[in-house]
C-alpha cells in the first residue's frame, strides 16, 4: 500500500466538536491548611472540529496544552469549562459511569510504548482487557480476536503469550495501537506516537496509522511536536500556544503561508529539503526570551513577550481567533504572511478598539462569532478588511 499524505474532505461531518475547552489545574499553598492560591492555565478555550474518518494536527512547544488536550478529550481529565461534541452528547458534562459506554468509540495510543503497558501482563491479556471489561465478545472468543489485532498491526499473532519486555520499543508500540483498536473506535487521540521510538521505526508505525485510518475509517486527533510528520499525517493542523490556538488551517495554507509569528517561527527550524536542493535557505527565526508560566499570562496576546511585532494593543485586547480564509484562522492583531506583516493592527475594526487597543467611542464591535469551531462560508479579508466568501 502507498503512503501518500491524506487528504483533506472539507464536506465531512464533524466526529468530534470541541468549543471553548479549559482546563486549569489549582496549585495549592503549602503548610497544613492548603489553600488554592492559583491556577495552571493548561488549555483556555480552544475550539476545533476532528471530521469524520479524517485527522487534524495539534502542534506546539512543551507545555503548550497539546497532550492536555488530548487527555480532557478521552475524559482522563474533566474539563474546567467548555464542551466537548461527540455522538449528539457533551462528553464534558458525562459521569464516569455514563462516559463508560462512550469510551468504546474515544480511544487512546499514549507517547511512551515503554511505560503504558503493563509488564506483569501478557500481550494477549494487555489486548485482550478492553474487550472483557466491556463485554463486547465471548470469553472464548477474546483470543481470536486479539490475534487478529496483532495481525493487523504486523505482529505475530502466535506472540500473544509473551510480555512487554519481549519486544523492541517499535513493536510495543504496534502493542498499544493494537489495543487502542480493539473495540473498534470512531476516534482515536494520538498523543506523540513515535516521539519516543528511533526514527528508523518512525515511518514504519505512521505508515501503520495511516493503512488503519483508511480501513477502519478512524478519526485522528494527532498531537505531535514534528512537523514534518504531522505535515504528512494531517491534512488539518492546529498550533498551540501556552494554551492557545493560535493558528489553525489546512496544510497547504500552515506550511506554505503561515500568518502568525509563532507559527512562522516553528516552521523555520524545520530543514526545507527542496529549499536546500536550490542552494538555498529558509531564514531561522529566532524567539527570545522563554516560555511564560501559566499560571500567570501575560494580558492580551500571550505570544506578546517574544513577539517581534508586539505593540501597545496586543498588551490590551486578546487577538480572536479570526477566519482569514477559507479554511484558515489566526490569531494575530498583525497576521500576515513572512516579510508582509502590516504596521497597523488589521483587527482594530471587528473589536471596536484604536491602534493602542484603547475602545472607541460610538463604535461597535462585530458581532461576528470569531471563536466558533470549524469554518464560516464567509471570512475577513485582510486586505479590503471586509467580509468575503467563496
């Protein structure tokens, strides 16, 4: 089978909807009486659509909120606020009890094939366990299946008595995909996949998601920090930034004309093969200064600290995650491709606000919803700063 990087069906329906999701962690005093004195910011109010059988990239530094994301959509963690749409139910607002027969459809492979299986189990028990807990078949038929799972993944099924020990971090790592497979989800949150596996097996296991993805018609939540790889897995791509999405668009748009600083700035330490074949160079752009702590932001654009192009507005007004074309948004004050950022912030008129952020009397601010999941038929067009469409 060839591995040709996917492509992008914009009329799918949406598996999974995701508005406005937060998740802050209370940080307690220390001493006997431990009172909450903060909160960790992890993820604040990101939106976004997975489609149906399709993948969309989460990418971002450490720290960004990406594998946070993908824990408060499997329910590993319950969200502060937001929803989260999957199957007409809110899996944000489920008990334990009722998220139980829903967890057959939101399955998880998690980042290290060394720590998330058990070594006191066998392979065939590791498989085997999501099918007996939730009762989907016969105890003697647990066996079958789960040797029909190793095939499927390119392990020998007649392997299913051995232990985790027994084999190479790539192959544990089929071990987990195949266990995530087994009750035959509609999701599946890949949370660094192969970022712990030699880039020898890299491939090999993309290539596995990939053949899955198109024969079990799965959805992806794909959460990585290689861009080269979510380029080739994704056909949408999210970038996240201390707990934000910043940028979220096609890849062709993401890779070819990124309009936020910080994606700009990712994108530049990724080596342009093409580029180099030419003689020549992608430009590296550098961020200074480190990572704010988030437990205290900064106001406004929380990219602001290491922003070249920051101003007095982005200080005052959060910039909205504002559609900029037909499946691209950002969030930027100053959006624009590399080397055309404008010298006045293009978001002024939807918010109301001057070019200090400060608001104007008398006007008013668009009513456009600017932080809705998904794609309008209509965006703003940068240039005419008017509303456009197909």
């Amino acid at each position: 089978m060839g591995h040709t990087a996917s492509e992008l069906d914009p009329d799918a329906p949406a598996v999974l909807t995701v508005d406005n999701l937060k998740m802050y962690f209370p940080v307690k005093s220390s001493g006997i009486v431990r009172r909450t004195i903060g909160h960790v910011q992890a993820v604040d109010g990101i939106s976004f659509e997975v489609p149906q059988g399709g993948s969309i990239g989460l990418v971002g530094e450490s720290g960004c909120g990406k594998s946070t994301t993908g824990r408060l959509i499997t329910r590993l963690y319950k969200p502060t606020g937001g929803s989260m749409m999957f199957d007409g139910k809110d899996l944000a607002k489920l008990s334990n009890k009722e998220m139980k027969p829903l967890r057959r459809d939101v399955q998880m492979i998690f980042q290290d094939p060394y720590t998330s299986l058990n070594p006191r189990h066998t392979v065939g028990t590791i498989v085997g366990a999501p099918l007996e807990v939730h009762d989907v078949v016969p105890k003697n038929k647990v066996l079958p299946r789960v040797q029909e799972l190793l095939e499927v993944v390119g392990l020998n099924p007649e392997h299913y008595n051995r232990y985790p020990n027994e084999f190479s971090g790539g192959q544990r790592q089929r071990i987990g995909i195949a266990r995530a497979l087994t009750l035959n989800p509609k999701l599946l949150v890949a949370d660094e996949p192969v970022s712990a596996l030699d880039v020898s097996i890299q491939a090999q296991v993309i290539n596995l998601l990939q053949d899955i993805q198109s024969e079990f018609d799965v959805a992806f939540l794909f959460i990585a920090h290689d861009l080269a790889i979510v380029r080739h897995f994704c056909p949408e791509i999210a970038v996240m930034y201390l707990g934000k999405i910043v940028e979220i668009g096609d890849r062709e748009t993401i890779y070819g004309k990124p309009h936020h600083p910080y994606t700009q700035a990712l994108l530049s330490a990724v080596p342009d093969v093409k580029q180099a074949a030419v003689g020549g160079r992608r430009e590296r752009i550098r961020l200074e200064g480190d990572v704010p702590s988030p437990i205290n932001p900064p106001s406004g654009c929380r990219f602001r600290t290491r922003c070249q192009f920051a101003q007095e507005i982005c200080a005052k007004v959060e910039p909205p995650l504002l559609q900029i074309g037909k499946r691209h948004k950002v969030a930027c004050h100053f959006a624009g491709e590399l080397g055309a950022h404008p010298a006045t912030p293009v978001t002024t008129d939807l918010l109301g606000v001057d070019d200090q952020g400060s608001p104007v009397p008398g006007a008013v601010p668009s009513n456009t919803q600017l932080t809705i999941p998904g794609y309008e038929k209509t965006w703003y067009d940068l240039k005419t700063k008017q509303t456009t469409g197909v």
